[in-house]
C-alpha cells in the first residue's frame, strides 16, 4: 500500500515536471543552423574525412575545454581505444576503472585485448572511490623495474581509466594524487561530460587522455562521434595521425607509416557537431534548471532524493537521477515498470559491468558500494528542452 | 625527347576526356535528394544509431547485392574487421590478402592482432593470382586435426580475403575453387565494387562475409560508412548484434551479452546513403562511359592501354586505370608528376602492402607480377559526371 504511494508521488512529481515535453531519457534538440550546416557540407561536396567542420569542430571543442589537442573521430569507444592503445595498452595489461560505468570503457579495453580491473564507487559524486582504492592497490601492486604489476594476475597495471558518472565531475584532485602515489596514467572517460568542470576547468583535461562523446543520446551530438582531447604534443601528433590511415603526407604516393583505425570523423557529422556547439551553453543552462525544478519537486517525497552536482563542480547534468534511499532491487525494478508503464522512459543505472557475460572472471576489488548504488539509481527524462524553452 | 612526347599525349588524351569536368581523382555527386533525407533526419530528431535510414540503408542494398544479410557499419575497415573478428581471427592467424591493396585491409587484421600474409596478383584482373598461390599453398600449408597452419611459422592460416582492385571482380569461380581445394574461408573485400558483377552476381556474396565501402572517394557515400554482407543466418545475427552495443534487448535495464564494438552506421549517414543509392545505376552507366572515352581517346597513344573489365564481369570502373607498357618507377613518377603540375590528380596505385614499415617483416609470397604493377598502374580522374551529365 505504502508503495503504491511512493510510486504514485515520483510519477506526480515527474509529471509536473515533464508536463507535455519529451518522456524519453534523452533527446537532441536540433534546428536550422544544424540544417544549414549540413547544406554547405553537401553543397561543398565534403561529407567525408576531409572538411572544414571537422576541423572547426576540434577548434571550437579546444577553446571550450582549454585542451591543447582534440582529435575528432568516430564515436567514444574508438576513442577511448585509440587512447589506450596510445599507452601501448595491450594483452598485457589490466586497466582499473569504476565497475559502475557504461560498458563502453571495458569493450574499449578488450578490443585492445587488455582486461578491465573493476574497482569500486562512492555515492557522493558516483566517481571511484579513491579512498578504498588507495588501500586496495597498497594490497595488490608489486613494483618491478618502476613497473606496476597485480601481484596475483601478474598483468601490468599501468591507466587508471575513470568516468564523470552522468556528467557529474568525479574527485580529480583525489584521484590525481592517488595517481601519483602509484605512478599511474589517468584516462578520462568523460563521455557523459561536455559542459561539465572540475574547479573551474572542464573534465577532460586533467589526465593523460580525456574522451568526449557526441552519440545520439548526449548533451550534444553528431549523430555518432567522439573526441580525444589531450596536452601532449607528442601524443597528440600520432594520435591524430592513426585516428585516420597513417598516410605519409605526399603529393600523390600512398605510403603509411603506422598502422592506421580509420576513425577520422566524418565532415557531414562535424557539421552537425558545429552546429550543436553553438547552442550548448543554452543546453546547459537548460538542463541546470530541470535539475532544479526535478530537486524542488521531489523536495517533499521521502525515501528519494535528487542526484546533486559534487561541491566545487559545476555539472552538465547530462541525465538527472533519483536515488532511492532503499537498497533494494525489487523496489526500484517495481518502480521503473511503474513510470515505464506510464510512458516515462526512466531506467535503473547499467547492471554493474563485472555482472555482464564477457566480464564476469575479470578482476576486482570489493564492490560494496557500487552494488548499492546500482540499487538505488533511476535516470529521469532529461532533455534540454525540458529545462526551458530552446528558441 | 621521346619521354617528354608521351606525358603530352597522356596530357592531352586525359585533357579531351575530362574537359572542364573535375580534375580530382574521385569526387561524389550529391544533391537535392540527399538533402531532403537529411531534413526527415533532423526533423525527426533522429541523427544517430537508431532511424529509418538506416534499416533503409540495409534493405536497399540486400536488394541490390541479394545478399541475405547487410549490416551497416562506421566504414571498411571496420566492417572487415569485424568479419575476421566473427570468424575468431585472432594473434594465432596469418591472413592471405594480395599485398596489391589498399592498407585497409591489413589494418583490419592488425587491429585483431593477426598478420597479413601477402600473396601475389595478376595483371588480367588486378586480383589475387590463383595458379601462383595454388602452388604455394601446397608447399607451406600443412594440416593439423583439419586445421591449415603456416608450416613455417606456425600460424593458422583460415581465411583468405580477396579485392576487387578499382572495382574489377577478380576471378571467383577460381577462387572458390581454390578455397574449397584447401579448405579456406573467402571474405571479399568488395569496398571499391559497389555495383560490379561477377557472372551477373554481385560482387560481396561469393565468400562467408562481403564488405562495401562508402567512404568519400568510393562510388557512393555516406560520409564514411561501410557495410558487411553474408547469407550465413547465425553470423548474421552476431554480427549485427557486436556490430552495435551488444545490448540485450530488454524495456530498460541495460545488460549486454558480448564485447560490442559501437561500429553501427548512424541515420544520419544512412541518410545520405539511401539518396546515393537511387542514383547508382546512373553513376554506374555514366563511370562505364568514361572508360569508353578513356579508352578511345587512348586508342592511339603507344605504350599504355586502359584498364578493361574481366570477361563475364560488369565493372563499376571505380577508378578508370592506365596502364604503362613499361616497368619503371621512373618513368611512371615522372608522367604523375608532369599530370599533377597539370592539375590533374592523377595517382599510382598504393605501393604493395609489404613495402609500408609496419608490414615489413610479414609472410609473403613471391610478389614479382604485383611488383610489376605496381610500376605500371596510373589512376585517371574518375568521377561519375565525366561520363556523362548526371541531372
């Protein structure tokens, strides 16, 4: 009876926000510049790897994150595996990364032939939780030659990969520490995070590597794309040049010097990508509002909360959340049919990685927070449009 | 004196057949039809890896190649790589593939950690040279619980991948036999023959999978993009599903099954791809009369000849070819360059695989007919509106 209740009040509560917008989890907001971006691109007879959007776009995603590089290639999982690979990422090695995540991160590694090692999160900003892992790693590295190896596996340990869980910045200065206490290489998985910043400066750029996503469901999108943004001037040349066939530069010949991913992405997309940027400080304001609004409607519903921005981060909230504050599957799968039933497309967050069928015998540390925190996750429909009017 | 008097005859006959067209190597055709599907797109909101076009995509091209399956992908590369991926091509695995190739290829097998083994071509079709490779074959495969393995090297050799150079068919009723006779698998790399037939069958649908391409340069495009056919149900349905996320389909909760590898085509692409598509029998014709104009044009110019399609074999003549009676790399350097100081794009056909430092030290056969090519293969401007007027 009593849960009836809850279910019925999240559904009012999202209604009144919702009201006559979008119920889906995620929707573009496209318009006339996007079109008239794409009429140029057709008109100038440059839809594929070469183009002025494509190169645009990195201009204008550089001057956005204050990266030194971006390399704009086909969607975020290439991009996260051509990251990797950059580190000589191989058979080899075991690469930490929140087990709490989407399961991109992990197919970016496997395709490289690597493993994922799955470490644990924290409620407070949905990050790893570096405290824990701080006593996990104490326990299972073992230094040779200035190597880090798991001393059980006997795999290098060399990227700690972590995410900004739904756009909201995880603990980078935590993490950079723990970083350097352990000599390892930080990746970071900010595909959910175009917008977002970590005391003042945008996720993305505090590692080695950081990787943006622009596929249909995000903040701002290509249609499919990724971008790899780093401040390595070595790194970033031969990235750029195997994102694409590794061409030698020459008038005509066709010689290549390393073997290349074919990931360039394509000019009709990054025309889209250019259009979309112009209007992403609108999206952001917008969906800062929903967050809001979806915070001052759920004020007065017990035992749910609203997923808030961590202290000193200003958050793209890419897709809001509830958090229930019961841990239990049942309630939160019960509730999900519920809204689902009514027409809200919400869902739980991903089943924790280590769960699914090719990641089940790979490494990790105690998940107990991240177990509870997949308990007790709901995203709410959140479209920039349903913030505030976009035109 | 003599030299100087065929770049001007080369000039001139290139001059009288391109006129005041492109003198680009390959440059696509797109119009109004294009941009009408890309405004469905973008009113519809629907730019990214769900739409109709692509499922469009798919059908239009099963129609048209009459290939069971069509599994539509980020490009070429990787939708051959995940062909040899389906058919566990793996660090243990060389793969047979003409060394006379685009490096695509290769990098589709260096990206699963196999090796490319190079085999020699002919200079009939520009395919891959059977009698030679039979012969070889028998003196380095060597049989183990009915499994080939490279007697030298140890590696298991399952799958042989054959291009149709320009979009000429190579000969398959050989090659089928030649697969047969030693038990390999036949994956086509058909990205340059969009529209070329074998014995009235389109090329792709001979061996366990066939790949098009739509990249830029190719005879229709979608930006980049790529698509995997086979008439194999089970691979198909693998295929199509690691193609994407892998995702276990389910109202909400986001479990997967396999490693995915994020390589679906977006709409938006499609998009593009379905408008190209109904103008490929008009691009088709008009590229078959460019090379009757070639050919005229050269009919009197001594020492070289065009490129003609394979008996029993409609080409889409992807890239009209000269070819030198002469062998030298000089002599062929110096007509490119007099060409390009023309502003004609003319190129040599890629330097052999294994002559690119990442390729270097790989297993090959004697290579001295595609050697020989490759000093005498010229590429002329290509495009479907020198034929003939496209509206």
């Amino acid at each position: 009876m009593y849960k009836d209740n809850l279910n019925k009040r999240i559904y009012s509560s999202i209604k009144k926000v919702v009201k006559n917008g979008p119920r889906d989890l995620h929707i573009p907001a496209l318009g006339n510049k996007e079109l008239q971006n794409i009429n140029i691109c057709i008109k100038e007879n440059m839809v594929s790897s070469i183009g002025r959007f494509t190169n645009e776009f990195e201009e204008r995603i550089k001057k956005l994150t204050k990266a030194k590089h971006a390399i704009a290639v086909t969607n975020g999982t290439c991009a996260l595996q051509l990251c990797l690979h950059m580190l000589d990422i191989n058979k080899n090695d075991e690469v930490l990364m929140p087990a709490l995540n989407f399961i991109a991160g992990a197919n970016a590694v496997s395709a490289l032939k690597a493993e994922p090692h799955f470490i644990d999160s924290q409620i407070y900003d949905l990050g790893i939780n570096t405290k824990k892992l701080d006593i996990y790693l104490q326990k299972i590295l073992i230094k040779k030659n200035g190597v880090n190896y798991n001393r059980y596996t006997k795999k290098r340990i060399k990227v700690l990969m972590v995410t900004h869980i739904f756009g909201h910045p995880c603990n980078l200065d935590e993490i950079l520490k723990l970083a350097k206490k352990f000599n390892l290489l930080v990746v970071e998985d900010a595909a959910e995070g175009i917008g977002s910043f970590y005391k003042k400066k945008h996720v993305g750029i505090f590692g080695i590597f950081g990787v943006l996503s622009f596929n249909g469901n995000k903040t701002i999108t290509t249609g499919g794309g990724g971008i790899i943004l780093t401040n390595n001037n070595r790194l970033a040349d031969l990235t750029r040049h195997i994102s694409n066939t590794a061409k030698i530069p020459h008038k005509w010949a066709y010689r290549y010097s390393h073997v290349g991913f074919n990931y360039r992405m394509p000019n009709l997309n990054a025309a889209l990508g250019c259009a979309q940027l112009q209007n992403l400080s609108k999206f952001i304001t917008s969906k800062r509002k929903l967050y809001l609004k979806y915070s001052s409607n759920f004020k007065n519903v017990d035992k749910v909360s609203i997923m808030r921005e961590p202290l000193n981060c200003k958050s793209n909230y890419w897709l809001q959340t509830l958090i229930l504050t019961s841990e239990s599957h049942r309630e939160r799968n019960k509730i999900i049919k519920f809204l689902n039933d009514k027409g809200f497309r919400v869902r739980p967050v991903w089943d924790l990685i280590n769960k699914n069928r090719p990641y089940r015998n790979c490494q990790k540390m105690d998940l107990s927070e991240a177990n509870m925190l997949e308990k007790k996750l709901i995203n709410l429909p959140s479209s920039a449009i349903l913030g505030e009017k976009l035109n």
